[in-house]
C-alpha cells in the first residue's frame, strides 16, 4: 500500500509540469502553462507582453497603460487594493502581483496560484523576465533581455562625449524626493554615463533638503509635467545653473511612466534620457 | 499674578524662536555650519538668506498660524479637541490641490491659469472653499454643534472627492503624499511676507475678540446675558480660524498635531484669558514648527523627514509627560 502510493506520486512528479520559486521564496507548482493571466502590476504586465504572451491576460491593474491592448482587457483593482471577487470570477491560471501586495494569502486561500514579483532594479527585470519565461514557457526571454540592454547600450553610444559627466538631478516628486544612484533610475543614468548629484550612501529615492540641490548645482535638471511647476521660482534655485541656463527636461506623463517603472520598456526610458540630454546637457 | 505669569512666558517663547532662528539659520544640508563661515562664500551665503533663514522664518509662522488657529478653535467649539483643520479646511486644500495637479496635465490653458495663481494660491482657495461650504452646510455659525458636525462632514466628502480624482490620477499620488505630510522646504521670502501679514491681522483680530471667548467659556447662556454680541463676533473668529489656517496650509501643506497641541502646550504652564491664551499658543505653535522644522533637516541631513512626523513626537511627548507628571489630565 504504502509502496503504491510511492509509486503514484513518483508519477505524478512529472505530470507537474512548472515548479518555480517567485521572490516571496514560495514555491508555486502548475499542472500544466498558465493560459489565463491576470496581472496586478504595471511592469509584470509590459514583461508578460514583451514576452509576447499578451494574448494570455484576461485582466489587469488599473494602473497598466501599456501596450494599448491591455486598456481594453477588464480592469480589476489596484495592485494594492485588488477586486477579489473580480479576480476570482475570471478563473486565473495565475495572478501575477507585487510581494508587497495583500491580496496574495487571500488569492491563495480561494485557490489561486500566486506568482509575486518585485522587480526594483535592472538585474531584477533580467531575473523577471526569465521567471516568466519559464512560467509561460517561452524560450527565448534571454534573447529578449539581451535586446532590452544591448538597446540601453546603444542609447548610450548614441550620446557625444561632451554629455558624459554631466552632473544630473533627477526629481522624482516636489516633495522632494531624488532618484538616487541606487535606484533603476539612477542605473540608467550610470548606463548613460552621467553624474548623479545624489551619492549612493542616501539610498533609492531619499527626500532631499532643497538646499542639497542648491549647493550641489547640477548642471541639468529632469522631471516630470506633475512636478515641475515653480520649479524656478523655488527660493535659491534660481542660482542653480541649470536653472539659470535652462537646462531643465519635463518629461511628459507617459515618458515618466516608462522612466519610472522597473520593466522590457528600459531601454526606451534610457532613449527618452539620452534625447534629453543631446537637446539640453551643457 | 497671571497677567505677569504670561508675558513672562510669552517673552520666554520670543527668545526661545530668536534662538532657534539662530540654530535653524545654521543648519543645512551638511548639517551644522557656523554662521560666520557664510560671509567669504558667495554660494554658502545665499543658500543662508534665500532659504535658510525665510524657510526657518516661515516654520515660525507655519506654527503660529496654526498655533492661533488652534486656540481660536478651541474656544469657539469649546471643545479641547477642535484643531484648525476642523471646519473643512484640510480638506479643501487638499482636493484643490489634487484638482490642480490633474488639471496641470491636461489642458495648456489650465496650465497657463495654474502657473499665474499658482498651486499655494489654489490650495488656499480650497481651504477658504471647504470653510464656506461648511457654513452653507450648517446654515448659520450660531449652533456650534451643528457646525462642528458639518465640518466633519465636509471633511469626510471632499477626502473622499481628493480620493475618487488620485484614483482617476494615479501620477499625481506622489505630489499629493508631499503635499498631505507637510513641508517648510519652499518657504521663501514672499511666503513669509505673506504669513506675518496675515498673522499680524489675526493675532490683533483674536486680541480684541478674546472677551467673546472668555464670555463663552461660561456657557452660551451666560455669554448672551453678558450682553455680548455672539453672531457677529462668531462669524468674525470663523473667519479669522479660515484665514490662518487657509495661508499656512497653502504655504506648507497639512501639517499635522501643531494646531491641536498649541494651545495645551499654553494652557498647561499658565492658566489666563483667551486674549493671552490665544497669543501665547501661536508662539508656542511656532516654536514648536521651528524647533520641529530643524530636526527635520537636521537628524537626516542632507535628507529630510517630514516634519509633521516632528511635531507629534516633539508636541506630543512633551503633553505626555505633563500629564503623567500631573497625574490628572491637562484640562
């Protein structure tokens, strides 16, 4: 007896098609590939479609904007605050979401498998791009991520030697908060070869004293529409030389979502950078 | 003996600010830096007098508006718990202020319109315009309860409004955390202009009206027979609580605790009238800002926290310890 259950589960062991360890550490196994996907984060769902598998998501945050195929799939929540129940009725094969999320022990106890993904930084999109290469069993995610960097390369190549060693500083809201050298931000701007006025030390996105700013005088400014209102009129700034110079890029909503998002859509943030700094870099 | 025991204090607040202004004027993004070195640095001497020391300056009256505010609130409502964010305020500015980010992206002329009245200007118009709609709510500034009910609930629709648009908006969810902890960093020297202008006029409006206050404090009926004229006198401390508040939110941003621990911060060294109260609370409101202002760029430097982060733990351990030390309560 107890040697035939051995021996079913040693036949069963194959019939599991896909054990894969997501960035929790937990190990979700499937039967067989995912065909019904739903996804809860904006850089997951880009990955999904660069992947090519786009066809295979039935829903997604409200937040994911791209590819426009996706603003026509039902919208199913925030990451953050999810809809259950829509989620539930559309019978995923598996809700992909960020760790942080709280839906995930709900999901899993309605017995929904739950792939958690936090990509931050350029070896984390590799790393996504491979897990969901293996989850949706398409082969050549390597392939696809070697394109994704030999673009930011090429992005970087495509800038005059004068640009290099321009000291930027990048806005990431008014408040303000830097995108520091740490962040993905801050590694694009490392691939273009450019200074980042915030030293590595103060961590991803440290909230600044203006007065930092001031005192480092960056030569070049970036921020989004959102954030950029007044800039100038800030007490002091008017004495930074990007300022006084005009060096300054806004970049408009839709460039902030590619610069900002950790995800395949790297390498034309690091185009939109680099067009930047050709038009405005000293 | 309270009148002496009061402007002892309010002496004491003048030249605990002086000094602070002096420490706050010293701090920057490299943490302490002595005054003196600024003068054969062109760079280090203009980042002093273009942001240190308005910024610091405007931490100040930040907290002395709030701090006025506070106490105004306190006695019209007569309810220790009333802050200056009270009457629908907080939330106002907070809708306009997520209406103009919205807007910003939208249309060009929106832009244009923005950039001329600016996002303080639309922020204090939000603040002045959640006051309004709670007078209109609660029909008249006669029934206090009715309109500390109306103001909740303004306060509760239009956060609720500000919500639904940074749903619709999600970009905007950035901006609006900067703006919904608070924030002395932009201060400059037109902003302070602007708060003492406004803090001069509300501090002698409140002088004046503080009899009102004391009548009141005595009950509604006891304030009548005195022979004061309560509607009108009303409707004056209203609008003088909207003004204060309305600048230093458009200015800062909602920061947290100062207005509500203000005025205890006054009430637990010394027990006076409202006329003094009132002032001794917005300087005690402002010291508390200042104080909270420099920690906040100190502790982290050259990062910051926020400072409505500050003035809780700063404001809030202090009444703490003045509670269990009387083992009563501060009331």
């Amino acid at each position: 007896m107890k040697l035939c259950l051995w021996i079913c589960l040693l036949v069963a062991v194959p019939a599991q098609a896909l054990q894969l360890t997501d960035d929790r550490g937990v190990n979700v196994s499937f039967a067989q590939t995912p065909q019904r996907i739903v996804s809860l984060l904006p850089s997951l769902t880009e990955s999904v479609c660069e992947l090519g598998q786009c066809a295979r998501l039935v829903a997604v945050d409200r937040y994911s904007n791209f590819p426009d195929s996706v603003r026509s799939l039902p919208q199913v929540g925030g990451g953050l605050d999810p809809n259950i129940e829509a989620i539930v009725a559309l019978r995923p094969d598996v809700v992909l979401l960020a760790t942080a999320s709280r839906a995930s022990a709900r999901l899993e106890a309605l017995g929904i498998k739950v792939v958690a993904l936090e990509p931050k930084t350029y070896k984390d999109v590799q790393r996504v791009l491979a897990k969901l290469g293996q989850l949706l069993q398409v082969a050549d995610a390597a392939r696809i991520w070697r394109n994704i960097d030999a673009a930011v390369s090429a992005a970087a190549q495509s800038l005059p030697a004068k640009v290099k060693n321009t000291r930027v500083y990048f806005e990431v809201n008014s408040a303000p908060y830097a995108a520091g050298s740490t962040s993905f931000i801050g590694e694009t701007m490392a691939r273009l070869g450019v200074q980042n006025i915030v030293p590595p030390a103060l961590g991803p996105f440290p909230k600044l004293n203006p007065e930092f700013v001031v005192r480092a005088n960056p030569d070049l400014i970036m921020v989004g529409d959102r954030n950029a209102l007044g800039l100038e009129q800030r007490p002091g700034w008017a004495a930074i030389r990007a300022v006084r110079e005009k060096r300054i890029c806004v970049f408009t909503t839709a460039q902030s979502d590619t610069l900002v998002r950790p995800g395949p859509r790297m390498a034309e943030a690091a185009r939109t950078m680099a067009a930047c700094l050709q038009d405005k870099a000293p | 003996m309270t009148a002496r025991r009061a402007g002892l204090l309010a002496t004491g607040l003048l030249l605990l600010a002086l000094a602070l202004l002096a420490v706050g004027a010293s701090i920057g993004s490299t943490g302490f830096e002595g005054l003196l070195a600024a003068r054969h640095d062109a760079v280090a001497l203009q980042i002093l007098l273009d942001i240190r020391l308005p910024r610091t300056l405007g931490a100040w009256l930040a907290g002395a508006l709030l701090g006025l505010a506070g106490a105004v609130a306190q006695g019209l409502f007569r309810n220790p718990l009333a802050d200056p964010y009270l009457l629908g305020s907080a939330s106002g500015a907070s809708l306009a202020m997520a209406l103009a980010l919205v807007l910003l992206g939208v249309s060009p002329f929106a832009t244009a319109w923005l950039v001329r009245v600016g996002l303080t200007g639309a922020a204090f118009a939000g603040a002045i315009g959640g006051v309004l709609l709670t007078l209109l709510l609660a029909n008249s500034v006669q029934h206090t309860l009715r309109l500390l009910l109306a103001g909740v609930i303004v306060g509760v629709v239009l956060g609720a409004a500000k919500d639904l648009v940074t749903l619709g908006a999600p970009d905007i969810l950035s901006a609006m955390q900067g703006f919904n902890l608070g924030s002395t960093s932009f201060v400059g020297w037109t902003a302070c202009a602007l708060m003492a202008g406004v803090w001069l006029l509300c501090v002698a409006v409140a002088w004046a009206l503080g009899h009102v206050l004391d009548g009141l404090s005595l009950g509604e009926a006891t304030a009548q027979s005195l022979g004061l004229p309560l509607p009108r006198m009303r409707a004056i401390l209203i609008l003088v609580l909207a003004l204060a508040t309305g600048t230093a939110v458009a200015q800062t941003g909602m920061i947290a605790f100062v207005g509500l621990a203000a005025p205890h911060l006054a009430r637990s060294l010394v027990k006076t009238t409202h006329s003094r109260l009132i002032l001794l609370s917005s300087l005690a409101g402002g010291v508390l800002l200042m104080a909270a202002d420099i920690l906040a760029r100190w502790l982290l430097a050259p990062q910051e926290l926020p400072v409505g982060v500050l003035t809780a733990v700063l404001g809030g351990s202090y009444l703490l310890w003045r509670m269990h030390k009387r083992g009563g309560g501060l009331l």
